[in-house]
C-alpha cells in the first residue's frame, strides 16, 4: 500500500513540476485561425458554429507564474507577497477562434466552481477584474517585441457583460517602470454576450460555467485581412474567487488570479503571446457581393425593371397574336368569304382570298384537334412568314387569331343549332377552359354566348 502511495505522489510531483516549468517556457505553438461561411450571432450560445480552431487550458493553481524577464515586483509594484490567496478552485476554459471578411470571433467556455459577479461598473470600470472575465490580446500587425505599442489591444469582457478596451501607449512604451503600457478608456468598438450557468456568489457550485462569445472588428484594431495574415493573440482568465467582505483591501489587484493559455498568470506580455494566422477565404460570391456591393441596388433594379418590362412585352404579344377581328370589322375588310357559299370565277377572287379559302377549309376539318398556325402553313405549301402577311391583309389577324376566329364561330352555329351549352361548345371546337372561351366569344361578338343565344333566339 505504501508503495502505491508513494508512486502516486511522485506522479503527482512530477505533474504539478511540468506544469509549472512549462509555463517558464517561451510559446512557439502557431494557432491557424479558420474562416468561417457561417452567419455568427453574438448572444452566448454557440450553435452557429461551424468552423472554428478550439485551444483548452486551466490554471496551474501554483504560484504565480511571470514571463522570464520580469519579476512580481515588476509587474506589480509594492506588493507583499504575503497577500498572495491561490484560487480556491482550479478553472478549466476552452476556447474557439474564427474569421470573416470584416470580424475576428472568440468564444470562452469557462468551468468556474465559484462564481463570482458582485461588482456593477462604473464609468471606465476600472474594478472589473473584481468579477470573473475574460481577456483578448491582440497585435494586428505582428511586430510587438516585449510590451505593448499601439498595434497593440486588450479587450476584457466580465461575467456580466461589462467590457474594457485598451490599447498600447507609445508614449510610455520606453517606460522601465510599466510592465506592460497600455492607455485604458478607449472607444475601440467590438460586441460581446455572456450566458451563466450558476450562482454569482463566490460559493461553491460544480456545475458552474459561463460562455463569452465576442466579435471584434477588424477595423477597430487597424487590419484589412486576408488570408495568410499573420496576428499576434493571447487569450486568458480572470478568476475572482473572493468575496469582497473577505478581503482587507477589497478593490486590490492582488487577490485577482489570472491564467492565459501559455500557462502565465499575467500575459499583457507581446512576447509570449501566440502567433497565429489566418487561413481560408471568403467564397468568390461574397468576393464579388463586397467588390459590386455598392452596385447590387442599381443591379437589382435594373433586374426588377427589365423583367417587368419583358413580361409586359410578352403578355402584348400574346394578347396580339390571340387577337381575333370583331364581328363587326369583318364586313370592313373583306371577310365576307367566312360565310361564303357560291364559287367565284379565279379572275374574281384574290391570289390572298384563295389562300384564305383553303386556309379556312382546312381549319374548319380540324378544329377540334390541337391545331397550330405552322401546320396551317405546311398544308397551304406556303411560309408561314407568307401566312401571316396574308392573314393580316384579309383579316386584320394573325394566323392563330384565325384559328380562334373559326373556332369561335362554329361554335357559335353550336349553340344555336341547341346541341348544346356553353362548356359544351367550348370543349367541342377546342378550347379547354370555358371561361377563356367566353372572352374570346365576346371579343368577336361583342356580347357574351348566353346573351348571343337570347338576340338570336328572339
């Protein structure tokens, strides 16, 4: 048994030893950062998501770990280590990181035993590492060395939404007596959203989580992207487990405990923060769509307007070529043959009537079949170019008003030989809608088949 014990305390040993010497370690690990097609929403749910690169670490739960080069005193002037409270639960967090054209997106997934969220801002909320957040940094054009420049940003958003922009100084880059110079209260526009699972009470709950989802604008941090570019990026932890009535100084830094995923406990350091790279690119609709978009109004309506356009055209057109002669205008042009029973000398008639003689006869024996104006055409030996300069100078109509024409007219003699009705008439010469029978029949008549069958029978 005590050999077990003893086996099991030098792993443990060991493992608490590599934790801490790795994060003494310089980071060489390169984060490729996906571009996603996706539509992200930022509200703290994570469903949308679809491409994206994850990183998880957690906290050492050791001492304070500091990159090499500066020391706590340095990064924390004046501080009695003695003051220094380890967290009073190891936090886990898993990240994910994607790109689009205009926005670089991070989400947290932070499992946090002891959740904490008792301070509610003020004007710059210069107290928000007293609630549990998170922290984004970022050199958007990757040429920081050991501090911060003005290529360089840090944004914090806390367990309730509460945020911080900063960025760095040159003014005070040069500064020995600032680790890490930065100017806070910057206007630098980004969107973030946190969902809780727990209590903010600083008290022990095993379920207790909270989801940062953020979009930053690439804009807001100086960077047209492409694919290829190359950024700097640390992402870290701010775990407050304290309560504040617990404290002796309760708005000190110094009871703040903080992780990153290099495995520091304070990362405003350019140095140790992860190359990463952007990779993929936009489909060529979204290319084309953000070259043309300040065209795609005057496309669209040129679009809508020519298509309203043709369909107009195409519906005269129709209306044209259906077009049949009144009843009326018949007698004007000639159309007397329609009805004509006696033959006539060949001096007597027209080359165009005769043509129209057999054009007629020939409509008349198929009418009740699907018949078009090229078989008219074909049957007379003729073009059908020809067809229709015939038809338009005997009958003021095209070929296919012609058709109508005979067909509406026999099936007028239909009615008013009583073999039957209206539908009837309609179905027996051709026509497969009643109603579209009716306005052909009123258009030639000038009155509907029931009021032509009460003149006619009177």
């Amino acid at each position: 048994m005590s050999s077990i014990l003893t086996v099991f305390l030098t792993a443990f040993f060991i493992g608490v030893n590599l934790q801490v010497s790795r994060a003494s370690l310089p980071v060489t690990d390169t984060v490729y950062i996906p571009f996603t097609h996706s539509g992200i929403i930022i509200d703290g749910s994570l469903d949308d998501w679809k491409t994206f690169t994850t990183r998880t670490f957690q906290d050492s739960n050791q001492w304070p770990q500091i990159p090499e080069g500066y020391s706590i005193s340095s990064v924390y002037p004046g501080m009695d280590p003695v003051k220094i409270r380890l967290p009073l639960s190891r936090n886990s967090c898993s990240t994910r990181l994607c790109w689009d054209a205009n926005n670089l997106y991070i989400a947290f997934v932070v499992n946090d035993f002891h959740l904490l969220g008792q301070w509610i801002g003020e004007t710059e909320n210069p107290y928000i590492y007293l609630n549990d957040a998170v922290e984004v940094y970022v050199d958007s054009k990757n040429d920081s060395e050991s501090r911060m420049d003005i290529n360089d940003y840090q944004f914090i958003v806390d367990i309730h939404n509460q945020v911080v922009a900063m960025k760095g100084t040159i003014s005070t880059v040069n500064s020995d007596t600032l680790a890490v110079p930065k100017e806070p209260g910057q206007n630098l526009v980004f969107k973030s959203a946190v969902k809780i699972n727990g209590k903010l009470s600083g008290y022990l709950d095993s379920t207790g989580r909270y989801i940062v989802e953020m979009r930053i604008p690439f804009i807001s941090v100086g960077l047209e992207p492409a694919s290829g570019d190359t950024i700097r990026i640390s992402l870290g932890v701010e775990d407050a487990d304290f309560i504040y009535s617990n404290l002796t100084h309760p708005k000190d830094i110094y009871y703040n405990w903080a992780f990153d995923w290099a495995g520091y406990n304070d990362f405003g350091y350019p140095a140790v923060w992860k190359t990463a790279i952007l990779t993929g690119r936009p489909s060529w609709y979204a290319r084309i769509s953000e070259s043309y978009q300040r065209y795609w109004l005057g496309i669209i309506l040129f679009l809508l307007v020519s298509s309203a356009m043709v369909i107009v055209v195409l519906f005269l057109y129709a209306r044209r070529k259906a077009r049949i002669p009144s009843f009326e205008s018949l007698k004007q042009v000639g159309g007397g043959f329609l009805n004509r029973t006696t033959e006539q000398s060949a001096e007597e008639v027209s080359s165009g009537s005769r043509v129209m003689e057999e054009a007629l006869k020939y409509i008349r024996e198929h009418c009740k079949n699907e018949i078009r104006s090229e078989d008219v055409a074909r049957q007379l030996s003729i073009s059908l170019r020809t067809l229709q300069r015939i038809t338009r100078e005997e009958m003021n109509c095209t070929p296919t008003g012609l058709i109508l024409l005979v067909r509406v007219r026999m099936a007028a003699e239909y009615l008013l030989r009583k073999q039957g009705n209206v539908s009837q008439a309609a179905y027996e010469y051709g026509f497969t809608d009643p109603a579209y029978f009716s306005r052909v029949f009123k258009q030639h008549f000038g009155v509907s088949p029931s009021e032509y069958l009460t003149r006619n029978q009177a």
